[in-house]
C-alpha cells in the first residue's frame, strides 16, 4: 500500500480517472479526491479489497449487536415489541 496516499482536486481526479483506478486495482494505492478551498477529502478510489474488508467488518459488527440483541430478548432483558405495536404507534 502507497504510505504516501495522493490528493488530487476533483477537476485533477476526473483527468487521471483512469490512470488511478489503475494505480488503486494494481498498484494498491489510494487516491483522495478533494474540493472546495480547503481542500477537504470527500471521496476516495481505493483498492476494492479495502471496502471488502471494512463491509466484512460492518457485517461481523451487525452480527455481534443482533447476538447481543438475541440474547437480552431471552434472558428477558429487553423489551419486545411486536410489528403491529410499533405500526401503530407510527400511524402505519
């Protein structure tokens, strides 16, 4: 992985789109695109095993909480609130 990640405008990011996509699919290098006067980072081009990563993440995380949720609604711990119920108090 490139230690020094390039920040490119979004004018300068549109102009070297392929280039970088190339550099992120077989280079392993991340490209922040920036706007605005001070050049704030608002999108990246990143090696798709990254976000693959961060989404296996996200779902190993979703997994614990809904185990986590499980478990308080057995042992009696949580409340339990039917579909019907919460239609009806959202005027559904």
């Amino acid at each position: 992985m490139n230690i020094d990640p390039v920040e490119l405008s979004v004018a300068e990011a549109r102009d070297e789109f392929s280039q970088r996509v190339n550099k992120a699919a077989f280079g392993d290098e991340i490209t922040y695109v920036t706007r605005g006067r001070k050049h704030e980072r608002v999108a990246a081009i990143v090696p798709v095993e990254l976000v693959e990563a961060y989404e296996e993440l996200l779902d190993q995380q979703d997994g614990r909480v809904a185990h986590q949720r499980l478990e308080e609604i057995r042992s009696g711990d949580a409340e339990v609130v039917s579909a019907e119920d919460v239609a009806k108090e959202l005027d559904l």
